[in-house]
C-alpha cells in the first residue's frame, strides 16, 4: 500500500507520528516519508532515531499547518497524508481558544485545500473521542474538523482526492496523558484522582497506528472509523500503576467528562458494525453505499445505538492494564512520548 509512494505526516514528531514512522519503515519501503511538525529541535532528537544515512526515504519538513503556502510547498508530489498535528490538551485549549481554532479547525482547512490542489490521493486524519458530544473547546475544534475533512471529499472534483477520518480514544503513554503522569506522581506516594467513576476508552499507540494503516487500506472517502477497544476505570489504572500509593480526589477538571462516547445516538442510522471497528458512512458520497457495506460485510447499527466508555462490552483487568503498560515500555512508547 505505501510502497513506492510519498507519504506526509503532519505532527509528525510526535507520539503517533514516531510510531507511524517506525513501523512504516519496518514494513513498507516509500519512496519518501516526510515528517512535517514546527518543533525544529524535536525534528532534531527524531533525526537522531530515523536519520536519512540510514533511511534513504526520511525527510524532515518545518512547517506549521497555520501556513497554507507551506503547506502547498510541502504537499507537492505527496500520494498519502496522515493528518496528526493538533493542540490537543483539554485545559490549554480552554484558556487559548483562539489558538485551538487557528490550529485545529483552520490548519485543517489548510490542509484539505493543499491536498486538493496537489492532486494527494488520500488524505487521512485523526480524531478523538472528545469530538462526539463535545463539551470542551479542543472536542468542539476537532467536531468541526472532522466534518470539514468528510466535506472535503464533496468539492475535491476532478483531483479525486479522497479524505476520511480515524476517531480513537486515549492513547497508553501519549504526551500529557494520564499514564506518564501517575508515574511521576508515583514518587510522592499519592496519585491524584479527578473522579473514581471515570471511565476511558484505551488503546496503545501501536494499535492505534495499525487501525490507521488499515483504514487507508479500507477508505472509499468520507468514512469515520471508530474501533472496537476495551474501557478502563482510572481507579484500576492506579491500582495497576502504583498499588502501593494512596489516592487523592481532586475533582473534574474544567472541560472534561466522566465518560467518553466515540458514537453518539444521533450518528447510529448511518452507522454500520464491521468485526473490528465501527463506520460512521457519509450522507453524501459517490459510491454505492449497499455495494461497500456488502463487500466489507457490515450490518447496519439499531437506531439509538451509543458506543461509549461506561456501557462498554469489553473492560480491561488489572493484569490486562499491567500487560499494555509492560508493553508500552517494553517497544519504547513510553519512554519517547
């Protein structure tokens, strides 16, 4: 599938684009594979694990998904995009809105027109669980920036690019999440606890990175890929982590939910059930719906269908959580997040 063709990731210095990098040089030989991201020395520690002496295909672009002529530079002779630069902290959003707007929403308007305009094949972009009923700024960019990237498939004409998107929820050792740091606070014997009714959705990067390889593989255009993943209880994450420490109640932080949902009722009567994953189909497409769900053998989902954290079919045990962590470290995700 990547073979002989130019791949692009944006934010790709970060926790997914490392990963996506990784494996992708493990088992495809692209003629290129272009990191763009606007950290000028993460690009340098990046160089250090993937240089080009060793992989002949690695370029490193700076750049900022805010700046369209960039954008149009970098694009030039690209075949694949995967989309994964954003501001994606929930309370750093809530006090820079403005700039999760310019970042998020109009970066990824930049986006679609580059790629229309340069004729990219497929465009593929990544969501959050946080963008279905959203109740906080970065949820609410990344809504918006998921419609705009099924939409895109509605004006790209005679250039066919195609775009589709990939919503997953929290990543095990992403930048700034939950796991780095309980272990941090782990040295202090106490591990704050926002509320003991939370529940997530979890993945590890790796997976996360498998779901989005395949759903290039998979995508028509326009669809929005859920997959199927276990919950988990952040009480049982503290047991898991640090059995040893106590816990601390510190409340909800400001724009942030108990549960997480990724399919919300509204979105079940166009949403079909495959045996890994779920596809929220678009209204409006080129291609036959009934021949597509057909041929990947989907069935379409009851009306009033919700797929969310807290009424979840598969939860993770505490072994269960020990081994994704034990793995985590072991493959290096949590030590180069």
């Amino acid at each position: 599938m990547l073979n002989d063709k130019v791949v692009l990731v944006t934010g790709g210095t970060g926790s997914f684009g490392k990963k996506f990098t990784e494996l992708v040089l493990q088992r495809y030989t692209p003629r290129k594979l272009i990191v763009f991201s606007r950290d000028e020395l993460k690009q340098f520690e990046m160089q250090q694990r993937f240089p080009e002496s060793r992989f002949a295909c690695m370029r490193y672009f700076i750049g900022d998904v805010r700046d369209k002529e960039r954008l149009h530079r970098a694009f030039d002779g690209v075949d694949i995009i995967v989309h994964a630069a954003a501001l994606k902290q929930v309370p750093t959003a809530e006090y820079n809105p403005i700039e999760a707007i310019r970042t998020n929403v109009l970066g990824a308007a930049n986006v679609i027109d580059a790629a229309i305009d340069h004729n990219v094949q497929k465009v593929i972009a990544l969501s959050t669980d946080k963008a279905a009923n959203p109740i906080n700024l970065y949820g609410a960019t990344k809504l918006c920036s998921d419609k705009l990237f099924i939409a895109g498939n509605n004006y790209s004409g005679y250039h066919a690019t195609k775009f589709s998107v990939v919503r997953y929820g929290n990543v095990v050792g992403s930048r700034g999440s939950v796991i780095p740091f309980f272990l941090k606070s782990r040295a202090n014997g106490v591990l704050p606890i926002t509320d003991p009714r939370m529940t997530r959705f979890w993945i590890t990067l790796e997976q996360g990175v498998e779901f989005v390889l395949q759903c290039l593989d998979r995508m028509e255009g326009g669809e929005l890929f859920v997959p199927k993943i276990p919950s988990m209880n952040i009480m049982d994450l503290a047991k898991a982590l640090a059995p040893e420490c106590r816990t601390h109640i510190v409340g909800i932080r400001p724009g942030e939910k108990v549960h997480e949902v990724m399919i919300t009722e509204d979105d079940a009567r166009n949403t079909y059930e495959y045996e890994t994953y779920y596809a929220i189909l678009p209204a409006f497409h080129d291609w036959d719906r009934a021949a597509y769900v057909g041929r990947n053998g989907g069935r379409e989902c009851e009306t009033g269908f919700r797929y969310s954290s807290d009424k979840n079919t598969r939860w993770l045990s505490l072994a269960e959580l020990q081994e994704m962590i034990r793995g985590a470290e072991e493959t290096n995700e949590l030590q180069h997040v």
